[in-house]
C-alpha cells in the first residue's frame, strides 16, 4: 500500500513539474506549428492534446495545492 502511494506521489510531482516547466515550450511551440502547418495527421493532433491535457492537470494540481495554503 505504501508503495502505490509513493508511486501516486511521484506521478503527481512529475506531472506538475512537466506542466510548471515546460507549459510555454509546449504552447509557443504548438502554436508556430499550427501557423504553419495543417494538422492532418491523428498522430499530431493526439500528441498536441496529450501535452496540453498535462500542462492542464499540472495547473490544476498546483491550483489544489496553493489553495490548501
């Protein structure tokens, strides 16, 4: 039991860490590539909505967190 709440506790850091370091390469990014290309692949669209889905759980940790304190 000790284990699987480490291991919850881990997924939760590195989540918000992603989402706290990496929240504006992903959307600078994401957006200079929609400027200049058409989405027309699943693969893209997926991967985009993946990366932004975790910058979002990440913000929302981080809300849950700041607003215990």
């Amino acid at each position: 039991m000790v284990g699987i709440k480490l291991v919850m506790e881990f997924l939760r850091y590195t989540i918000k860490w992603i989402a706290s370091n990496l929240a504006i390469p992903f959307w600078v990014v994401g957006h200079v590539h929609l400027t200049m290309n058409v989405y027309e692949d699943i693969y893209e669209i997926l991967a985009s909505f993946g990366m932004n889905l975790i910058v979002a759980i990440g913000f929302w940790f981080e809300w849950k967190d700041r607003k215990k304190s």
